[in-house]
C-alpha cells in the first residue's frame, strides 16, 4: 500500500509535501489499527466502516471536522444498522472464529467488496 500512496500523493502533491503526507498517512494508518485491534473483533468491520463513513463525510463537510459526528453520519448509522443482522453476524463470527484480513484486504484497499 505504501508504494501505491506514494505514486498517488507524488501525481498530486508538489514534491515537498509528498514525504510529510506519507509520513502522515502512515501514522494515521498505525493509530487507526492500534484503536481498532482494542475494539471487539466482531465488531471491527462495522466500526472501521462508521469511521470511513466519518472520514467521507467530513472531507465533504469540512467544518464537521471537530466534534460529534455529523447528524447525517448519525442518522445512517441509526437507519443502517440491523441488530438482527449484527447478531446474526456475531454468532457467525463466534462460530467460525471470523475471517482473517486477506478475505477482504481488497475491499480496506479499495473500498469495494472484493466479489472472486
């Protein structure tokens, strides 16, 4: 994933400010998994999605930036979540012993649920 940020930051970065987004980027990335591997496994997909769903909208709502988050984040949240699913997925997980990160790395790269 490094080699492709960095091929993305220096298309769309002036060259002094490719090393600090990288650096920036790599230490986001490193707190994120340390916050999400504190979370309750069977619950870290729906949380790194509410954090992506967070991210997104405050790139387009730049002055939701500090504080709660946005009311439409919490309004997809609330309208989103199924408990019946998510306990449905939690005895899954609890039966399986869950996926391991190679099942949907694609989908963490891209956004995109990886479908072969």
């Amino acid at each position: 994933m490094k080699a492709e940020f960095l091929e993305l930051l220096a298309r769309n970065c002036n060259a002094d400010g490719v090393a600090n987004r990288v650096a920036q980027a790599d230490a986001l990335s490193r707190e994120v998994a340390t916050f999400l591997n504190g979370v309750d496994p069977a619950i870290r997909r729906a949380a790194l999605d509410l954090m992506m769903a967070e991210i997104s909208s405050r790139m387009t709502n730049p002055e939701s930036t500090q504080g709660k988050p946005s009311p439409e984040v919490i309004a997809w949240a609330r309208e989103s979540f199924d408990k019946e699913e998510f306990l449905a997925e939690l005895r899954q997980v609890e039966q399986t012993g869950g996926s391991e990160l190679k099942e949907f790395l694609h989908e963490l790269r891209t956004g995109e649920p990886n479908h072969g």
